[in-house]
C-alpha cells in the first residue's frame, strides 16, 4: 500500500535539517569556518598607493598563512607585491596622516594614524581602528573559489578598488574582469566627473579596457560626494559658525575634502545596527540610514551584515589580487548594470553547507530529500 506523505511530515524535515546545519545564505565568508587543507602554493597580493599622500597599508590574517609583513609605508605612487598562501583569510585597510619612531611605535601618544590606526604599531597585530575601508578575501574553499569584497561595515576613511590578477590562469582570463573589479570613491578629492571614460585613445582602468568596460556610476555630483556621511557620523564634523549654531539643513556647512565616516554600528553598537542577537539573521537585520548612505555612492560595496547578495565576488581560484587605494574615476556599478549572478563565477558550488551563492537552494533540496528519509524511518 502507498504511503502517503503530508506537508507536516516534508516541513518537520525541512526544520530538523535547518536546526542541524544553520542556514547557508546569508553568511559572509570572513565569517566562514575554513576547511583544513594543505596549500597548494602562493597567492600574489599587490598593494598600490594612487592617493595623493603616504598612507601605511595595514594587513590583518584570520586563516591561512599571512604576508610576510602586517603593515609599511606606502609612498604616493608606489605599489608593493606581497604573497599569501593559497587558503588565506584576512584584511588590508589603509591608514592616514601616521607617523611611527624608529621603532616602528607611535611617534607620540598611543596613536600612530588619524584613521585605520592599530595599536600606534606599524606592524600591525590587530584590526584597525574604525572607521576603515576594507579589502576583504577568503581564498580557495567552497569549489575552490575565492571570495572577495570591498567593506564599508566598519564605516569609510579612502576610496579603495579591487583588481582581479589572472596570474596566467586560463580560466581566469576567459572572465570579463568588468565583472570582477569594483571600486569604491567615496571622496570628492578621488572622485572624477560624471562624464567619466578612461578608456579614451585606447587605454586600460583598473584591468578593464574599452572592449569590455566597467560600468561607473555617473549620478553623484561633488555635492552629493561631500556630504554623503550622515553628518552625526562623521569622524570630524566641521566646526559650527562664529554664533555657535549650525544652518538647516546641515547641507549648507562646507565639509572637509577627507571626511572619514563612521558606519551606524560601529558609531552606536546597537543591536539593530549590527545585527546582533534578535536582529542576527537573513529578513531580521535590515539597511539603516548609514548603509542606504554608503549603498547610494558605493553600490558595489558590502554595507551591512547582511549585505552579501550584493557585494561578495567569486572566482575560481589561482590568481592574485591587487588592492588599490585612491584608484581614481567613480565608483562602480557591476551588480546593479550586470546583475548579482555577474560577479559569482566558477560554476555552481556543491556540497557545501556554508555556501554564500545558491545557498537557499541547496539547503532547501538537501532538508527535503533528509526529511523524506526522516519521515522514512520514523514510519515504521
């Protein structure tokens, strides 16, 4: 005789197996738990200073073996390669207006850096101080793929691009690296006007030529730059007028050309904000008048701590990467032009339960067919 299956029997499956393995959409992939694997080598990590002053990169690694420095001085248009290994998981920010002793220890006081500082150390052993732009990278796991995105979440101090390296990978170089470079210029000092096109008379930008070009957004005016920040954000906001009292709407007030931004959760450690405890979830933690802000001049940036759909690459593993500071241009637009199945390329990952990209999917076709074996045993 048939047995019949209910919708109570395919959703209690369906539940068991979420309670046993977590949802797999929606984890960011600095937060994924690595798998131990052996190296298969490394990895090339460029770092180029296009601002128009020093800046101290700083390095922090989470997994994997590091670079072999955590933090130097980077002269204005000089770049410096580093290598990491092929499963590594970490950081790089830039930190300003620094000055270090001999010892590589903060000239005066505990802070060697205006923003991005660690510890006043140049070689860094900790995160940066916020509010920092990070380039973010978690290389080789899920179908050996690495992962990679420009963050706001810890707030903005530079304008910050990421280039994807071919490093003489086939397959690498059949992508069309529009879809695989974002930038971020969030400073009206880096940021060019909105008829923007870097590809005139045959040249490259940020990897990309004229045959294949990046999508810029070409919206923003120097106004809307400037004062993008919500002003209670701002790390220095400006001075209030001789009478003390500051004009409605803030707009009016002339802001500074490096106006760093803190991000809502790093201002005011609210759980709302940061999505901690009962906002700690896929549809419980939403953007915030900070992340809209960021969203709106940095729309291929990650925002807020549930922002990966949009703002997490993916590429096959074995090239490099450089990180650029000050790249220059405008910010680009590659999900919102290309759509967000652009930037996840290597194939549809399986078997894994920490996947960022078809990550419902998955689960779901897993919890049904563990559910129907489930339903199965508890029957007899």
């Amino acid at each position: 005789m048939a047995r019949k299956y209910s919708t109570e029997s395919w959703t209690f499956g369906i539940l068991f197996v979420s309670f046993l393995f977590g949802p797999a959409a929606g984890v960011h992939h600095m937060s994924m738990k690595l798998e131990p694997r052996q190296d298969g080598g490394s990895v090339p990590l460029s770092i180029a200073n296009w601002c128009s002053e020093t800046i101290y990169p700083g390095i922090l690694t989470q997994a994997g073996t590091g670079p072999s420095t955590t933090g130097f001085e980077l002269e204005k248009g000089n770049n410096k390669t580093l290598s990491v290994s092929s499963s590594w998981q970490g950081r790089v920010w830039g930190r300003t207006n620094c000055s270090f002793n001999d010892q590589g220890q903060a000239s005066t006081g505990v802070k060697a850096c205006s923003t991005g500082d660690c510890g006043g150390a140049l070689q860094c052993k900790i995160a940066g101080e916020v509010p920092v732009t990070l380039a973010e990278f978690t290389l080789n796991q899920a179908a050996s793929q690495d992962f990679y995105d420009i963050s706001l979440v810890d707030g903005y101090n530079i304008p910050l691009a990421i280039v994807m390296l071919a490093n003489g990978n086939s397959r690498l170089q059949n992508l069309s690296q529009s879809t695989t470079n974002p930038s971020c210029v969030g400073s009206i000092g880096n940021l060019s006007p909105t008829n923007f096109d870097p590809y005139k008379n045959g040249q490259q930008f940020l990897g990309t030529s004229g045959s294949d070009p990046l999508p810029f957004e070409n919206k923003n005016s120097q106004f809307t730059v400037s004062n993008w920040c919500p002003w209670d954000l701002q790390v220095s906001p400006p001075t209030a007028p001789g009478d003390g009292v500051y004009p409605y709407p803030d707009g009016n007030v002339q802001r500074p050309a490096f106006d760093p931004c803190y991000s809502a959760c790093a201002k005011y450690n609210t759980d709302a904000y940061c999505c901690k405890n009962s906002y700690d979830g896929v549809g419980k933690c939403h953007s915030n008048y900070y992340s809209t802000a960021a969203k709106s001049i940095c729309p291929d940036a990650y925002s807020f701590a549930y922002d990966d759909q949009d703002s997490t690459f993916i590429v096959p593993t074995g090239g490099g990467f450089e990180i650029i500071f000050c790249p220059g241009g405008r910010s680009t637009t590659i999900i919102k032009s290309k759509g967000s199945s652009a930037i996840s390329h290597g194939g549809s990952p399986s078997g894994s339960l920490q996947l960022l990209n078809d990550g419902i999917t998955y689960t779901l076709a897993l919890s049904c067919t563990v559910g129907f074996l489930l339903w199965e045993l508890l029957a007899f």
